[in-house]
C-alpha cells in the first residue's frame, strides 16, 4: 500500500550483529523489491547491497518475500493508524487519499507494494500468499470501518467502493498519471458519502 512513503519503501539504517544483518537484509530487499520488482532482484543483488556474507536468516528467496511483505504488513497498520490520529469521521477517509497524493509526488512512487507482489506472485502455495491475502482484508475491512464511523448508512457497499477508487488510484499513479486521479478518486468518495451519510 502506498499511503506514506514507510510503507512502501522502508527506511534503511544501520545496524549490527545477527539480528542487524537480518534487518539490513530485509531493508535491502524491501528497497530493491519495491523498486525493480520481486523477479528481478536476486539473492546475490540482495546480499550485497545489505553489506552482508550471506542470506542464511531466510531459507529461500520466497522466504525473504514473504517476511519483507509481513515487515510491510505491520508497518502499514502502525502508520496508517499514526496518520489518522487525532481525525474524525469522514476525515479520516479522505486523509488517506490526501496521504496518496503526497506519496505519488515523492521520487520514486511505484504504485501498491501488494499489488506489485500480487501481480508477480501467482502460485498459491507461496509463502507470501496468506500475507498477501490477510493485508487485503485487514485493508478491505478497515475501509469499511472508516465509512461506518463517517455515518454511511450502507458502509459495505461504500467502502468497498472506496477501496476500489483508491486502489485505481494507486495503479493510475504507478502508470505516471500523476496526482489527478487521486483527487478525482477522493472527489468521488465525497459524493458518495454526500449521498449516503447519516449527519451526525
């Protein structure tokens, strides 16, 4: 998810030891695969650019996958919890499309960390398969909260909706359209909580 620059490129810093070099394995993997994509990032590039010997913290590459998405995963609920601290209501919704906008107008954007992965990732037997799966629903269903506690009185069916807007928007930014489609996605969020919303 692209929301705020963390979750979707992890900061890198310096660390030592065993646990160290686990972290600075996962920060190089977390950069390289954001940036290039999971296939074409190999264990050698990974090592490497971590300042490591080897990658014996993982006991294969779709391993490393699989807790570079779980890192994300956790980061994700953190900061889109700190991001919203402190709103209320439908302003907390429309904070996360604002929080797009700012992300796709920093260097480097390339679109939802779980999209990209879903998209090179097919066999369901991956490690990374039931992470994938349970950030999409924590998400889905974390919309659906933001919807309830903004007073719509159909919550599913309008927050689904606004999940399907902002991932559009997220892949509309990953193509190079700029910030646009994010405001016309949270204009059309507005709408549909005009439409729907129990004033409170």
């Amino acid at each position: 998810m692209a929301v705020v620059a963390p979750i979707t490129r992890s900061r890198r810093g310096k660390t030592d030891g065993e646990a160290g070099a686990r972290e600075r394995i996962l920060d190089a993997a977390s950069r390289l695969f954001y940036e290039e994509g999971i296939q074409a990032v190999g264990i050698q590039r990974i090592i490497e650019e971590a300042n490591t010997v080897k990658a014996s913290h993982f006991k294969s590459k779709d391993d490393l996958v699989a807790a570079y998405l779980q890192r994300e995963y956790y980061r994700a609920r953190v900061e889109v919890e700190a991001l919203l601290q402190g709103l209320t209501g439908r302003r907390k919704l429309l904070r996360l499309f604002d929080a797009l906008a700012e992300a796709m107008a920093q260097p480097g954007f390339c679109g939802c960390t779980y999209g990209n992965a879903s998209v090179e990732i097919i066999a369901l037997d991956h490690p990374a398969t039931p992470i994938a799966r349970a950030y999409r629903a924590w998400w889905s269903q974390f919309m659906i909260s933001l919807v309830r506690e903004a007073g719509a009185a159909s919550p599913e069916k309008v927050g689904a909706a606004a999940l399907l807007l902002f991932e559009a928007a997220q892949a509309a930014g990953r193509l190079g359209q700029g910030t646009q489609a994010v405001r016309d996605a949270r204009w059309a969020v507005e709408r549909l909580l005009d439409q729907g919303v129990r004033r409170k």
